[in-house]
C-alpha cells in the first residue's frame, strides 16, 4: 500500500482544484465583489456609507424589506401548517397501495417551472379568469371579480410555488418514524394534541427546519410571484433591486441592498436555527 | 391517528377531504393551463369555443402556433443548449466536488463544504448581481490593464451558464454524495489489493456504481437550468432563454401561445421527472 501515497496525493488534487476554483471564483469573490460595489459612490468617488444611509432613510426601501421579511416568515408558517397534514397523511394514513401514488403525484408539479404555475394561477383568478366565469354562472357572483393583484392572492401564490419544498424533506424524515412509537404513546392514553407535541414535531425537527430554510430564503428571493401576483403598488423588496441595478442602472445602490438582503436571511436562518439547535450542515443534507 | 389503529370515521373522512382539497389546489393551474392550450380563442381564458390544435400548429396570420413562433422557438433552443452546457459541466465538477467531501480530508474540509452548500441559502437574485458585477469588474480589469476584451464576462450566453452552473453544481454535488456515502470501500480495498492504481478503482468500481446517481444529478441539473428565472434575469443576454422570453409575453398579456409551451413542458418534465424517479427507485433495491 505504500506505493499508493503519492499516488492518492496526487488524486485529492485533482479532486481539489476545480472544486476549489469553482466556490473561489463563483462564489467568495463574486460576493466579496458584492460588498466592495456596496460601500463605493456611484460616481466613481471612494469608500461611502450613502448607500446604505438610503436605505435607511428613505422609507419606501426600508418599509419595502420590513414587509418582504414579515411576508416571508407568513408565508413559511403557513406553508409548514399545510405540510405537516399532507406528509403525514402520505406516510402514515393513506394504504400502502395509494402511497406510491400520491408521492409521483406530489414530485411532478416539483419539476414544473415556477413561472407556468404562477401563469396557471393568473388565468384562473383574474377578472376575465376561469374562476369568475364559473362563479358568475353558478350565481355566487353577480359580476366578475379582480381576484388577482392583492396580498392575499401573491401570498396564496408565494405559497403554492414553494409548498414542495417543505413537503418533501418532512415526508422524508417522517418515512422513518417508527409506528410503534405513535401507538403506544395511544395505548397509554396520549390524546391526538399530544402525539403531536410530543413525539412527531420534535422526530420531524431537522426535515421542518430544512423545508423551512429552503422554503423562507425561496420566497424571500423570489421575483416572479410577486411581481406577477402581487398588487401594483407594494414592491418586493427583490423588486427594489431589480430596479436599482437594471432600470436605474445604480449598481452600488442595488448592491448595497443585495448584501441587506443577503445579510437577513442568513440572520433569520441563524436565528431559526439557535432556537430549534440544529446545525446548518446536518440540516441541509 | 395512523393506519394500524383504530380510527373514527370522521378523522378519516375529514382527512381525505383536506388531501382532495390539496391535490385540486396542486393541480388546478396546471390542468387548466394545459387544457386551455385546445381553446379556439384569441385570449387564454373561458369560454370555451371549441377545440383546436391551432396553438401548435397554425402558420398566421391571425394565429400564430409555437411551431411558426420565431421568437418563442428560437428561446427554446437557447434555453436547451444552456441547459445542455449547464448539465454537462455540474455534472463533472460535482462528481469531483462529491469524492472530494465523501473521501477526502483535508484541512479546513469544514469552511470548503459549508461555502460548498451556501449556494442553497442564497437566493439567486444575490447570486446573479454577485456574478453579474464580479465579471464585469474584471473585463474592465482586463480591457483597461491588457486590453483583451472578453465577450463572455458580458451578459450573454455563457455568462448564464457561468451563474446558473455556480448554484445548480452544488445541487448534483448532494446528490451524487448521497450515494457515495453508501459505497462499501471493501470494494476499493479489494481492486487495490489485486493490483488496481487508484484511477482505475475510480474508474471501473466507483463510478460504475455511482453511476445513477451522475445520470439522476445531470437530468436535475438540465431541468433546474431550463427553468432557473432568478439568476439568469440579471446574465441574459441579447438571445433570451425561455423562462424569461415567457415571462415578458405573461407580463404583457398574450395569446394561448403560452399555454401551447406550458403544455409541452409540463408533459416532458413530468416524463424526465418520472423517469428519473423511476430509475433512482430501481436502483436503490
């Protein structure tokens, strides 16, 4: 085996550089450009706060971020409160000959482009939708309603496109709970409530906080669905940036608010985390 | 409360009624959006004037079928060689990046695979400005010190590759790891024994048993860049990709056209999608 050494040194190289190149290049840097682009004037002058003074004293932009953060974690909360039901209804109620079934049913839509779900929303609820024809004919509206273009109708939105996200990592974990323990927590007498509190939330902890940080950073970046959904006078904050750097073409403005971005979901990530102790990198696998 | 005890009938029946109530919620927009690509009408809503295949087919003048429709095709063959290139490269370097965390140690292993997973939590908006200001900068760089001008650091076709590559390599990366994690290094231990140099272990043993899991990584990653709007909103050059040419035709209002490729796509990612789960499953027994 000795003669293998330099061998398999040689190996991890190959192994190691692009991989190296790949998080150096594409990642580090790109950010570190991000923050520099951040504190710069936008007329060429040296090292400046005033973008980020901007931000903090004009209230459209901050007013803009608090929203789209309170959004976001609505948004998690209620997509976890629909999650739950379904995964456990898919791995522990419905009969083994349906559950292959549901599962197909529930990965296809997955694959499904964000933006033909929200397009597929859009012509069902807007005014000339398929939803208002159908309600005025059955008499329930006299009148074909504007159902599109609210914060109810993105929020519904923001929760359909990234329901799946949660669904999937619970139903993963949820898949290796053993029944016995459901049963006999039953048996001595554990009331429905119970079961729940006490054995399947904590078993489900690291499959909840995995779809919950894949779900919140989805909507807290998300552009198309609230663009799309959402009402025309309240912005999301990815607007804003979208704005700064291609409609204004204010590159360090819109990297300042990048790196703000940036800088609330990794705090709501952490945070989220500290509560639940869980570790980032056991989460994510 | 779960399938091997006794439950009311009422759990069972409430039960199935929410699960009915989620799945038409899952598949309303797509169904409706696919069956409103047959109406013989100018706009994609209700009522229904009959069926038609002139959304595909038809040469104009009033209607213009995907299959005459320059703009809309030509976004479909960019997005596919995009695609193509995306999945070739992530497929490589996440093979790499996957023996490199699953076989290898090395110092700071930790720092490198969190930067490896960060992709996840960033959302792609970040990701696009970060790549799309970091390029620039250094073309900048280049023009003004060598005066090489390099097209690709500009927005356009391989810009896009570049950022949609920088995120969708750490997804194949997970996936590939998954199933390096359960290799049985006897194995290797074996060939070396019989006199195999390392890259002939890899080759013949490791990679034949990986191999699925590549197959499964490259569909993944050919799919997420089809779709990928967030990042490559901000690379996108002249020639659009798809998700963006739509995106401009929904914002606007346009014909069925658009259901016609919804359509399309929902039934082919649908097919990969089911393929793939199907293999994966094959495989695991």
């Amino acid at each position: 085996m000795k003669s293998n050494t330099k061998k398999i040194k040689w190996s991890f190289f190959i192994f190691f550089i692009p991989v190296f190149l790949w998080l150096f290049l594409l990642i580090v840097l790109p950010h570190l450009e991000l923050l520099r682009m951040s504190f710069l004037g936008s007329r060429g002058t040296g090292i400046t706060l005033n973008n980020y003074k901007a931000f903090f004293t004009e209230p459209i932009y901050w007013l803009t971020f608090v929203r789209t953060a309170l959004y976001s974690i609505l948004v998690t909360a209620i997509v976890l409160a629909v999650s739950l039901p379904v995964a456990f209804y898919i791995t522990k109620i419905s009969s083994f000959r349906v559950q292959g079934l549901l599962m197909i049913l529930i990965l296809v839509p997955f694959w499904v482009s964000e933006l033909i779900r929200v397009y597929g929303w859009m012509i069902l609820l807007r005014e000339s939708g398929v939803l208002n024809v159908f309600l005025v004919r059955i008499g329930l509206f006299k009148e074909p309603i504007e159902l599109l273009y609210n914060d109810i109708s993105m929020v519904m939105g923001l929760v359909y496109t990234s329901m799946l996200f949660m669904i999937v990592p619970i139903i993963g974990v949820m898949g290796s709970l053993d029944d016995a323990l459901i049963e006999a927590a039953h048996d001595l007498g554990a009331k429905k409530l119970a079961i729940w509190k006490e054995i399947i939330i904590p078993y489900c902890m690291p499959g909840i906080m995995s779809g919950s940080i894949i779900v919140f950073m989805l909507v807290l970046g998300s552009y198309l669905t609230p663009k799309l959904m959402g009402g025309k006078n309240s912005l999301w904050f990815t607007e804003q940036i979208y704005n700064q750097i291609i409609v204004y073409f204010n590159w360090n403005q819109g990297s300042a608010f990048g790196f703000l971005l940036l800088l609330l979901s990794s705090l709501i990530i952490w945070v989220a985390l500290k509560i639940t102790k869980q570790e980032f990198t056991k989460v994510v696998k | 409360m779960i399938r091997t005890l006794p439950n009311s009938k009422g759990y069972l029946t409430g039960f199935r009624f929410f699960i009915l109530l989620f799945f038409l919620f899952l598949f309303a927009p797509l169904i409706v959006t696919m069956v409103l690509a047959f109406n013989n009408s100018m706009f994609p809503s209700l009522p229904w004037k009959g069926f038609t295949l002139d959304w595909f087919l038809s040469a104009g003048p009033e209607k213009i079928g995907l299959f005459h429709d320059r703009s809309n095709l030509s976004a479909i063959a960019t997005s596919f060689k995009i695609a193509l290139s995306v999945s070739f490269f992530s497929t490589i370097i996440g093979t790499l990046a996957a023996f490199l965390f699953e076989q290898e140690d090395f110092k700071f292993k930790g720092l490198l695979y969190f930067l490896m997973i960060a992709p996840l939590v960033i959302p792609g908006v970040i990701l696009g400005i970060s790549i799309l200001l970091f390029t620039n900068s250094i073309g900048i760089f280049l023009e003004d010190n060598l005066g090489i001008d390099l097209k690709f650091l500009t927005p356009s076709f391989w810009l896009v590759v570049i950022g949609q590559f920088s995120f969708i390599t750490t997804i194949v990366t997970m996936v590939i790891s998954a199933r390096l994690r359960k290799f049985d290094r006897t194995l290797e231990e074996a060939a070396f024994n019989l006199g195999a140099n390392k890259f002939e272990v890899i080759w013949f043993i490791t990679l034949k048993y990986l191999r699925p899991s590549i197959i499964g990584g490259a569909a993944i990653a050919f799919l997420m860049s089809f779709e990928n709007f967030n990042t490559t909103l901000f690379l996108v050059g002249a020639d659009s990709t798809l998700p963006i040419n739509l995106y401009q035709q929904v914002r606007d209002g346009s014909t069925p056209v658009i259901n016609a490729i919804s359509f399309i796509l929902i039934i082919s990612t649908s097919i990969i999608a089911v393929a793939n789960l199907y293999v994966g499953n094959k495989k695991e027994k």
